[in-house]
C-alpha cells in the first residue's frame, strides 16, 4: 500500500514539473520522508536523480520546439553543477533535521516567490548581451542550494533566466529544464560519497514522474497557468510549514504554527476587505 501510494504521488511530481517548468524536489522530498520513510540525506540524493531525469526527459519536447537556449543554458547550469557538487558533498554531513529546516524555509521561500509571480524580460532586453558574470554568480548560488538541500530548482531558475538572460517565458522555462538537469546531476554526485541509494524505489519513482511529466505537459495548454502556479504556490506554503513544525523543537512548534496562522489570517482579511491591499495586486498581476 504504501509503495503504492508513493508511486501515485510520484506521478504528480513529474506533473508539477510538466506543467509549471518547476516543483518536482518540493513534492519529492516530503514524499520520501513522510511517505516511503526514507531519512532526510537518503531523500534528498534520491529526489535529485528522479527530478534530474524528469527534467531532461521534459527539455525534450522543448529543444524539438526551439524553446531552449543552449548557451545560456549551458553558462548557468556549469556554475549551478559547481554550487549544487559543493552543496551536496556539505549536505551529506550535515545533521538531517538542519537539512530539513533548511529545505522547509526554502519550500516557503519558493511559495512566497510564486505568490509574487514571475516577470518576463521587456522587448528592449531580449536581445542584450548576456551578463556571463551575473549569470555565473546567481547559477553557483542556486546550484548550492539546490544540492545542499535539494530543492530551490525551477521556481528560481526561471526568474533569473527570464531577468538576466533576457529570455521571452516559454524560452525561459524549457532552458530551465537543462539547468535543472546539470544541477540535479552535480548535487546527486556529492551525495553519493556519503549516501546509499535504494535503486529499485528510485528507479520506480523516476519512471511514474517521467510519465507524470508527459501528462502535465499535455495539460500545460489547458489549464491557466497563473490559476494553477497560485493554487499550488499555497499547497507549498502548506507543506513548508508543516515540515518546519514538525522538526521544529516542541517549545517553539506551536508558537510557530501559531504566527503562521496568524499571518494567514492576516493576508485572509486584508485581502479580504482592504481595497488598497498589495495582495490584491501581487495575485491579480499578469
């Protein structure tokens, strides 16, 4: 039953990443954790191969319709296998319920950045020389992040490649998907100094998420994406605070549960009933 409802939800993982370019080691990692039971340095490595194999079975369909710009790709996935190498030699000492915490804020990081929605470059920056120094920079920094506790993948790579490599959106997020890839590879082998590998389980949930993934590509066109993006943005925020709860020590569990309520209820009633609300504006925006 339970290899059964891992495999399940492994399908929605490559779903996620079909259809929003992004997701797949926020879903994955509690996955491994709470569901199949695996501790944190386990899921994470393992997480990083089934995201990284999704990921480049999915920039597929993208390079076939010119939506992935190679070099761009290629600068910022070098620098970000660099961070994410480095990332995932430091992560495999590292005690579990750190990563964890570290991974809970990210997840509730990434939640916040969908919230606020992603920008497209102007007409004016498509076609600007690429800024290499700055896309090195910002590629190494998320490269640590995404192998130190395997997530912060799509839902930053695609902002930064949109912004600094002047990339129209559709471009943005099959280029992602090579970035994805190369850092997903380089954070699985500095794990794999220091973490055993169930092969059999990954292999499983690699295979259910790279169905997932044709699946949500096909809906990607019938599905609004800002609806979608908002919808899956809260689920997120949802899972951060849960995981940060729960490694949390019981002292500051239910002061933290209870600030995070607090704020919900907060954005709730300024949304709700202020007309000048800066929400309003953040989740209307195009």
């Amino acid at each position: 039953m339970t290899l059964t409802l891992v495999l399940v939800l492994a399908l929605l993982v490559g779903v996620s990443l079909g259809l929003l370019g992004g997701g797949g080691s926020i879903l994955t990692v509690p996955l491994l954790v709470y569901v199949a039971g695996m501790d944190a340095k386990e899921a994470i490595a393992t997480s990083l191969f089934v995201v990284g194999v999704t990921s480049a079975v999915g920039m597929i369909n993208h390079a076939r319709g010119g939506r992935v710009r190679w070099r761009t790709g290629v600068l910022f996935g070098a620098a970000g296998m660099a961070g994410a190498y480095t990332g995932g030699l430091i992560g495999g000492h590292i005690p579990d319920v750190v990563l964890l915490i570290a991974f809970a804020v990210m997840m509730i990081v990434t939640a916040a950045a969908m919230l606020r929605g992603r920008k497209s470059a102007g007409p004016d920056r498509a076609h600007q020389q690429l800024p290499v120094g700055r896309i090195l920079l910002d590629g190494a920094a998320v490269g640590l992040a995404t192998g130190l506790v395997g997530a912060g993948g799509g839902f930053l790579v695609v902002p930064a490649l949109a912004l600094l490599g002047g990339l129209p959106m559709p471009v943005a997020i099959g280029t992602s998907l090579l970035v994805i890839a190369m850092k997903s590879a380089a954070g699985f082998a500095g794990y794999l100094s220091s973490v055993q590998i169930d092969w059999t389980l990954t292999l499983a949930v690699t295979g259910f998420a790279v169905v997932g993934s044709f699946a949500g590509a096909r809906l990607a066109g019938r599905v609004p994406a800002h609806v979608l993006s908002r919808l899956f943005a809260w689920f997120v925020l949802a899972m951060g605070t849960f995981v940060l709860v729960q490694q949390a020590p019981a002292h500051i569990a239910v002061p933290i549960l209870a600030a995070v309520a607090s704020l919900g209820a907060g954005a709730g009633v300024c949304y709700g009933f202020v007309a000048r609300c800066p929400l309003r504006r953040a989740v209307h925006r195009a």
